[in-house]
C-alpha cells in the first residue's frame, strides 16, 4: 500500500466548494525532481481562475497550488539536502502537475528556492509567488531608477502591498489605487505616500499629485484600467501590465496608436521561479526578521478552511495576502 497525505482536491471548474480534501498517495521522489514536506501555501488570484475553469491550461483532476513553503525530503538527484527550507513554485505547479494544496508536493527541482529563516510558517508561505511577482514587475517589467515615482493599481492585493514594500525600500514615492475607500489604512500602513479611491479612472488624480504623471506604474487591475493607467503615466514612463484583478484578460479591437499615449512604454510581466533569484528571496526574509520589512498577510486559513479561504479571495473581501497553514505541521 502506497504512503497516503491529506490533499485538496479539484475534479473540475466550480464554486469554491469543489475544493475536496481526500487521502491520496503521497508523491515519490524521482531524479531531478524534489519532494517538500508543506508547512504552508499562498493563495494566488491565477488559482482562481483555474478553479473557474477560466484560461485553456492545466488539466482535471488535479491538486491546485502555484506554490508551497516547507522542508525538502528528498532529492534524489542531490540539488538539495534533507532537511533544507525551501519553496516551490511556478513552471506547471497546480495546473500540469500536482501543485502546493497538499502535505507534500514533488517539483521539478529548477522551481526550488531554498532560505534558511526562524520565521514562522505562515510569514514564510505568503513571501514566494507575491514577491517574485512583486520584484519581476518592479525590476524587469517597470525598471524605474530608485527615488522615482510609482502608481500600483490595485494596491490592496497581495502582490500591490509587497510592491510598496519593495518601492518604499528603493525611495519611491507611491501611490496606489483602492476601490474602497475601509481599505485605505492598509495601504497606508504599507508605507504607500498617496492613495487614490479607484472610481475606474483615476488619470486626473494623479496627475494632480504628480503633474507630469508617474514614472512607472504596474497594472494588477487588467485590461478595464490599463489604458487609464496610461494616461496617468509620464513620458518616457512604463507601465508593466502583471495583474487582471478583474478577470478581463484581453483588450477589445486594440488600436495602439489611440490606445497608448506618446511616448508611454507599455510591458508585461509573467514570471517563473527563475525570476526569483536565492540571494533576493534570503535577503528579504532577512529585513523582515529585523523589522526592517513587514509582510502583508490579509488572512490565514487552517487546511480545512480552504473553502472559505477561496470565497474570501472571489470575494475580495481581505486585504493582503491569503495563506493556508498544513494541520501538524505548524511549528515542526
């Protein structure tokens, strides 16, 4: 008889009670790839969408999850010792193979970062997806010079809070967009300099702030706000398109010519964990163990609670981010 763990399981698109928790076998390590013992995952808005049945990847039956944060087990090609902290995530997680809603997770071992950190689990399971998506779109996407300005539209999800983190600690003045104005004081705590209530557009706010409009801004919203970001942007300015809070993925009859201002850079951002680098992680877990740093976490969910935990992502309900801590594995 195969080892079982306990594993949330979806068999196809559905309301967030199509999550299911059921024994399963537990993975088996094969050479090049790695298997983690799971203290803890992130939820992240693309899981969603995969529960909806919404975009053309990923295949059913499957164990959700675009990352997790544990403890290696096993490596069988010898990238990792026993023992090692590390997290997995992207590059098929959740979608082509079996992904981070489980007690163990096998991955390949390139989709492996491994810290050393006496944070606590939970801390630890908010940090991986947010911040690679957070760094990409700031030094790939936006690559604005420290002591700029920056606009984040949508500054209440997860990736929008670790985004002012990351600008404040380079000298940015931020400013950043909510919808609702009981939101504000979680911006504010994130060091953002400026909010602005998102009526869906917020180009002439901006502005007003900064006259000659920003000097980088990363789109979270989608497609629905992005040509106003634009607008609110400066010439020579970059607006790195990472997010699609809104759930409209695509621009209706794109004419970039009335579309993008003069002189505005439009980019994107989809990163991997080799947009992750090991230093980039370490170094800030580091900040946050010295309170240099604070992790916006909205929530954290019991395994069990992984229900709720998905209506509270659908229903935007939570500032920050979303984890789930694995039961009995909280202070192993």
């Amino acid at each position: 008889m195969p080892e079982l763990m306990r594993a949330i399981v979806l068999d196809g698109p559905g309301a967030p009670d199509a999550l299911k928790i059921r024994d399963v076998p537990r993975p088996v390590a094969t050479p090049g790839w790695v298997l983690l013992k799971v203290h803890a995952f992130g939820l992240n808005r693309s899981e969603f969408h995969f529960r909806r049945g919404l975009g053309s990847f990923g295949s059913f039956p499957r164990i959700p999850g675009i990352e997790a944060t544990g403890v290696v087990v096993e490596a069988p090609g010898g990238e990792f010792d026993a023992g090692t902290q590390a997290a997995a995530l992207m590059g098929g997680m959740g979608r082509t193979f079996d992904g981070g809603y489980a007690e163990y997770v096998l991955v390949p071992a390139a989709n492996v970062i491994p810290f050393k950190s006496s944070l606590d689990w939970a801390t630890l399971g908010a940090v991986p997806e947010m911040l690679q998506t957070a760094n990409g779109s700031l030094a790939i996407g936006v690559n604005a010079p420290p002591g700029s300005s920056l606009l984040i539209r949508g500054g209440t999800s997860s990736v929008g809070l670790a985004l002012a983190v990351l600008a404040k600690r380079q000298g940015m003045t931020v400013v950043s967009s909510t919808r609702s104005p009981a939101k504000t004081h979680a911006l504010l705590d994130a060091g953002v300099d400026h909010v602005v209530v998102d009526s869906g557009a917020i180009a002439e706010d901006v502005r007003a702030i900064f006259p000659e409009g920003v000097g980088g801004a990363v789109e979270l919203v989608g497609t629905p706000t992005l040509q106003d970001t634009l607008t609110a942007t400066a010439v020579h300015g970059t607006v790195c398109f990472t997010g699609m809070l809104s759930d409209e993925w695509t621009v209706k009859d794109f004419y970039p010519i009335d579309f993008i201002p003069n002189g505005v850079r439009l980019t994107a951002y989809s990163g991997e964990a080799s947009d992750l680098p090991a230093p980039v992680l370490q170094d800030f877990l580091e900040a946050v163990e010295a309170g240099q740093l604070t992790v916006p976490i909205g929530k954290t969910y019991a395994f069990d609670q992984i229900v709720q935990a998905h209506q509270d992502m659908e229903d935007g309900s939570v500032a920050g981010k979303l984890v789930v801590t694995v039961e009995g594995n909280l202070n192993d």
